[in-house]
C-alpha cells in the first residue's frame, strides 16, 4: 500500500546550489548514456511536483515557470488527472480505436467539438504530439484541397520531425545538418508590431500580398499560423490581422489551419486563444495543456474537411491512448466546472502587471507580451530594438541559482517565456517578480 505524503508547500525553498550533489551525480549518469542533442534548461533532477513547485533529488523547491513547455496547465499532481488515470488502468490500457473503439476516445472528441473555435459541425482524430497533429493537418489539407503548398509564418515554430522542422522557422537546433528539408513549404511575412509597426490590416495585406506573388492560392493548400508564437517569442499579432488571413483562405480554396499546441487549453484565458482574436480557422491542433502531462494530441476541423479521406487513412498504433483520453476528459471536467480559466485571467492580472513594473525600471525590456498565462519580456539593448540575448542568458541562469526555472525564445533568443501553472498563487508571482528583478539588475550591471 502506498503511503500517503504530506502535500508540497507552495513555496520556493533553495537548501543547496542548482544544482545540488545529487542532481550532479545524476547529470555524470545522464550524460554517459543520453544524447548530446538532448538538451536541458535547468540541470535540477526532478523527483516530486505539486501545484506550480518542482523537488529536486537534493531537497530544493523550484517554482515552475515553464509547465513542460505549456503542458501541466492544470498544475503538477492534479488529482482529478491522477485519479482519472489510475482508473483507466486499472480497466485497460490499450485496445487501438480503428481496432476496437473505446468510449474515452469519443468523449475527447466530443469536448473538443463543444470548445472548438472551428464553426459548424467539427469532426477530431486523436493522435500522440503536436508535430503529429501538424504533420496531419497538412495531410488533411493537401487531400481535401488537391493542392500542395504550405504556407506557414516568420519565427513559426510547429515542430522536429522532417516536415515540421521545414515549417518551423529557426534552423538551428531544429533543421540544420539533417538533410534535406521537405518540399512545398513557404514562409511568409508575419504580424510583429513591435518590429514592424503595422496595423493588423496592414500586415494581412502585406502576408496576402507576398502569397499572391510568391506562391498563389491555386498552389496552397493550406496556411498554418499559432495565435500567439511560442518558440518563435510570443507574438503577438495586430488586431484583425488572423482573421482577415482566415478570410482569405475561405475566399481562395485554402485551408487555414490554427496551431494552437501550446496556446490552447485554457493557457490565454479562454479555452482556446482564437476566440481573442475573433478568428475561426478551418482546422485547429490541441496538444501540450489538453491531458495535465500524459501525452496526446488532437486535430478537429470542419466536417467536409475532416471526412474528405479515406477509411485507415487516419491514426497510429498509440493515437488516442484510453489512459491519456482520460486524463484529457478529466482536464475538460475541470474547465467547465469553472476557476481553471479565471485563475488564468488572474495570472494575466498579476504577473502581467508585475512585469509591466519591472519593465518601467528596467529599460533592457522592450515590451510585455502575451495573454493570460502566457506572457514574455522583449529584451534589446537600451533606446534599440537590438537583441539583449547575453542578458536572457545571465537572468534564466541567476534565477535558476534562485529556485525559479525560466524559459527563454525567440529567433535571437532574447525573449524570456512566461508558462506558469494556472495554480501559481499571486505570493508565489511576487516572489518570481523579486527573483527577476534581482537577475535583471545583475545581469545589466
């Protein structure tokens, strides 16, 4: 019988040096069987996570700014997400939906069909990440439309695998010296008003305009966009400017799909980021946030669309595994029953505001950013818009000493990531505001 454990204190508590002794032996052992393209952020060895606080192997409480890149959206150890699991198990653990069907699978699919941003009757396909949802909406598209070409945006990131990796936009680590990239794929110019100073209006028609001339809508099959960037730092687009793209592919056969792996789920304050912005894509892509850890993914668009292929045309051997399915239901569960996207808008509120103060002290941060729980700080060099990288470096790693585990991204690396569990509570966002104020006085010493 397992033994019951006190619940982790929601506090940041640092008893030895990031890394400690054991986390150290850890790393000789990681780095003497583990691939050198295996990075890490923070060489802390993780052996307990509650709420919005990591324990390492030697004692220390990190406040987790990152969720996994976005996916313990609900909170490390949610017990509606471990309960649903462990009974899952304990009926089964595997069958294969296009072998014998399971009605977890359907559920899933239900909920995304009620919450999707996709207008009209919606069909789903469950699969394992979010490269695979990308790699299937492309498939989708390129069937349903009889056209090939895929258009995806500037400082996109939508994945690591052949395909995906051609369509994010950063080369390095993710595409260089792996061969040859993959066929039919365009970027074209994005929304960024910090950099451009477009309007939204302005800067749909400069993408169309590029599109019309570079590719043409009778080559394109689809146009790919995330809401809000993520790798690529948290973009966010001028008003208007997603759905007057979106108007475009409906008015030229084009299919516009909304990547919304990580901004989805209840990250931005709504279940998913595009009703912020007044968009309805054709076909939407939900990983990450979806199952509070347990890998699964999904893509749901239009029924016209979703059904143009055939029959074992779709799917994979562990797509829409009935342990993470329920984990995913329980997820759901809990955005309905309410608190789950207001402890987002609350995050907004709060760290948002904070970073804002921050920014009128420290003037290395050329912008806040974001939504909900998904907010960055631009960092450039003081009165420029010149990347601040060095600092990012030298503030991700002073916090991480701290006990506060940061991301950075952007093309340049300049950005600082803000990805916290929805359960961070507001006295653990003034002691993460502390924490960054400290670095980023260090740092710009």
């Amino acid at each position: 019988m397992t033994e019951k454990r006190e619940p982790v204190v929601q506090e940041r508590r640092v008893v030895t040096a990031i890394p400690g002794p054991k986390s150290q032996e850890l790393m000789e052992r990681r780095n003497a069987v583990l691939s050198t393209g295996i990075g890490t952020a923070l060489p802390a060895f993780i052996e307990r996570a509650e709420g919005a606080i990591l324990v390492d192997v030697d004692g220390n409480q990190i406040v987790d700014m990152g969720s996994g890149i976005g996916v313990v959206t609900i909170g490390h150890g949610n017990e509606g997400v471990r309960e649903a699991a462990k009974k899952q198990l304990d009926d089964f653990t595997h069958t294969l939906i296009t072998v014998s069907p399971y009605e977890e699978y359907v559920r899933v699919a239900e909920y995304l069909s009620k919450h999707s941003p996709v207008p009209g009757p919606t069909k789903s396909l469950l699969i394992n990440s979010g490269a695979e949802a990308v790699e299937n909406a492309v498939k989708i598209s390129r069937k349903y439309t009889g056209k090939n070409g895929v258009a995806v945006l500037e400082c996109a990131y939508h994945g690591r695998t052949m395909l995906t990796s051609s369509m994010t936009h950063k080369a390095v680590p993710y595409s260089a010296g792996f061969g040859p990239r993959a066929g039919d794929i365009h970027r074209v110019p994005n929304s960024y008003p910090l950099h451009d100073g477009l309007s939204g209006e302005e800067a749909a028609a400069r993408t169309i305009k590029y599109i019309e001339k570079a590719i043409t809508a009778g080559d394109l099959a689809c146009l790919i966009a995330e809401p809000i960037q993520g790798e690529g730092g948290f973009t966010v687009p001028a008003d208007g400017y997603l759905p007057a793209l979106a108007k475009w592919c409906r008015e030229n056969n084009v299919v516009f799909i909304a990547d919304e792996v990580q901004s989805g789920i209840a990250r931005t304050g709504t279940v998913y980021a595009s009703e912020q912005f007044g968009l309805e894509p054709d076909i939407v892509l939900t990983a990450k946030g979806i199952a509070g850890g347990l890998p699964i993914s999904a893509v749901t668009g239009r029924q016209e669309i979703m059904d143009c292929t055939g029959p074992g045309s779709l799917g994979g051997t562990y797509s829409g595994n009935p342990v993470a399915c329920a984990a995913a239901i329980s997820v759901f569960e809990q955005i309905e029953a309410g608190g789950v996207l207001e402890d987002a808008k609350r995050i907004e509120e709060k760290l948002g505001g904070g970073l804002r103060k921050l920014q009128e002290k420290h003037p290395s941060i050329a912008e806040v950013r974001g939504k909900g729980a998904m907010l960055a700080i631009e960092l450039t060099e003081p009165g420029t818009l010149k990347p601040a990288a060095d600092v990012v470096t030298k503030v991700i790693a002073e916090a991480g000493q701290k006990g506060v585990l940061l991301l950075n991204a952007g093309l340049s690396g300049n950005i600082i990531r803000f990805l916290p569990p929805l359960t961070l509570s507001n006295e653990l966002i003034e002691d993460v505001l502390n924490v960054l104020d400290e670095a980023l006085t260090a740092a710009t010493a």
